[in-house]
C-alpha cells in the first residue's frame, strides 16, 4: 500500500554478554540482519554500558539501539529506551517510570503476565503494581515466555526446539484483556498505551537468528531510513512513542506491508492517530496474503472478514484495534496485533 508509510519490522528485548545474554552485540547484529529484522533493540539487564562503549549505530542493513531493562528481583521489569543513564534497579516502579520519562525515553513493562508455575519451567517476572502511570505501554507478546509455556517435560523442550511454532501460541489472553481495559482507561484520560512484541532473548536454547525470525515489531515511519543513526534512532523511538506500529509472527507469515487506518474524507489516520469521529469513519484494514481479520474495541469484537481487506463504518468514539489470523494445521493462529485508531 503506498501511504507514505515504510514498514520496518524490527526486534525489541534483547540481551547481551553484557548481562546475561550469550552473544556478543556484534553477532547478535549479525543474527538480526541475517534474519530481516531493519532494527534491533538491545536492553541488558540494568547497565547502558554497550551505549558507553559504542556499540548503538548500524550493522549492515539493521540500525541496533541500546536500551536497558530494569530488573527487579522479584518482578515489575521495564524496558528503557532512548536514554542515557540507568535507573536503580532498587527504586520503585513508579521511580524509574518517571526518571525514564524525565530523560525522554520511552517505557515498557516487560513481561506483565506468567502461566501458573506448573506450566512455565523457569523463575517468574511478573508486573505486579498496576498502580503506576507515565509509562508508554507494555509487552503484549513475548514470545520466549509464550514459547516456553507448556516445556515441562524433556519431549516437551525438544518438541519446542524442532519447530518454533509448536508451542507458541500468541498474546496469553490475560495479558490482551488487561491491555484493553488499560486503553479503555488511557482513552477515557487521553493518553496512549501502546501494546509492542518483544523477544526477550538470550541466545541460550534458541539461537538468536532463529528468534529474531518470529515476534517483530513493525513501525512505519515517513518515507525511509536517513542512514544516520541519531535521525533514524529518532525515527524509531517517533513511531513507538505514537503506537505507529503492529505486533506480528512473521515466521507464519511475513506481514510487511499489513496496514490498519481510520478514514473520513480525505483524511487517513495510520494506528496510533487520532482522528474527529464527526458524522461517521470508516475503519479499514489490508492485509498482504488472506487471513481472518477481526476489528475489535476493549469491550469486544465489532466486524470480522475473511480475505485480505476489513471495512467497516463506526459513528462512535472509541478504540478500535485490529487482529488478524493465520491458518495453520488446521487451526487459526494469531498472526497480527495491531496497535488502536483512536476516535473522539
């Protein structure tokens, strides 16, 4: 679709020698590139040192960006990014929300949502004060939890690590359903919750190019990259901060080139925009192979459309977000999450 808009799809969550993370940023640089990821997010645990060293700029056809999760003992990690000093690990949620905030970086809470105990293998890092604010949004895929959900047994793992898509699943339920309600909240406040997918990967297990193929986040950004790295780092950071942007599986299906967008005359609203309701709009969604395209609002499912084009008209304000699935082994998979259209 030509919109002015260019998809890049790109992986967020990613850990280094840095912290506990096997590769080097170099290789992991190389395992993006080699895996079609246009951008990589680095976010060692709790130390901006890659930053320090020189490490943020681009690696042949990936832009690597250096971030930093704060991670708490017991949970409440959140992803930093676009800034340059960390944050105390030891502070309170709230803290580091706002001193990440106070350095014009953007802010993610990682991995909100576990299985119960029994059917994810490894120590737990929930998000556990919903209290906060002034975050920019959250994880709404993860896909190293997802795929580990259910390992709890040896036949299990190596099921998991013959194919990639046999225990991943998508969004667990919980975590989609808290992301509506916190929209619904964000809208009824006038501010944003932008749901992104993450890899949280180590190279430990699953090789990093063999991750970096599956749970992108697209952003689409106003004609190309500058190819210089402090413009398209901005770049990157704009269109995340505006939830110009859609999570998908690309090992299903490469989804480059999914767009949703709200329309009223001449006006067209990318995912993430606001647009005046006015005397109605229509919603319209265009996928580039068919699937199952579902609109949807937090308080439920609005249209659905089997192909590869949604349209449907809303007199209403709102949020309105779409989701789309894949056939696979019989099954529809969940394939795209796209961030809302917000209507007043």
């Amino acid at each position: 679709m030509s919109d002015g808009w260019q998809d890049k799809a790109g992986v967020i969550h990613v850990h280094s020698r840095y912290s506990d993370g096997r590769g080097t940023v170099e290789a992991i640089a190389r395992a993006a590139e080699q895996a079609g990821a246009e951008f990589l997010i680095l976010t060692d645990h709790d130390t901006l040192a890659p930053l320090r060293d020189g490490k943020e700029g681009w690696y042949g056809r990936t832009l690597l960006l250096v971030g930093v999760e704060v991670s708490p003992d017991d949970g409440n990690h959140y992803l930093g990014i676009g800034i340059h000093k960390e944050v105390s690990r030891d502070a309170p949620p709230a803290e580091y929300i706002r001193v990440i905030a106070d350095q014009g970086g953007l802010g993610f809470i990682a991995h909100p949502d576990y299985p119960p105990q029994e059917q994810y293998p490894l120590k737990r890092f929930p998000w556990h004060d919903w209290s906060v604010t002034g975050y920019t949004g959250m994880e709404i895929w993860t896909y190293t939890v997802d795929w580990l959900t259910g390992v709890t047994s040896v036949w299990r793992l190596v099921k998991a690590l013959m194919s990639p898509l046999a225990t991943a699943d998508g969004p667990f339920p919980e975590t989609l359903s808290r992301w509506d309600a916190l929209l619904k909240e964000g809208w009824a406040k006038g501010r944003r919750v932008v749901g992104i997918g993450s890899q949280d990967a180590h190279g430990i297990l699953y090789s990093y190019r063999r991750m970096f193929r599956a749970v992108r986040t697209h952003i689409l950004i106003a004609g190309d990259w500058r190819r210089e790295v402090e413009k398209d780092k901005a770049l990157v950071l704009e269109a995340l901060g505006a939830g110009r942007a859609f999570v998908a599986n690309d090992l299903l299906q490469d989804a480059t080139g999914f767009r949703f967008w709200a329309e009223r005359g001449s006006r067209h609203t990318p995912m993430g925009g606001v647009l005046a309701v006015g005397d109605g709009v229509w919603l319209k969604a265009r996928a580039p192979v068919p699937c199952r395209l579902i609109l949807r609002t937090p308080d439920g499912v609005l249209a659905e459309a089997e192909g590869e084009t949604l349209t449907h008209r809303v007199t209403g304000p709102g949020v309105y977000r779409v989701e789309a699935r894949l056939p696979y082994k019989g099954a529809w998979r969940p394939w795209v999450f796209t961030n809302p259209v917000y209507l007043r």
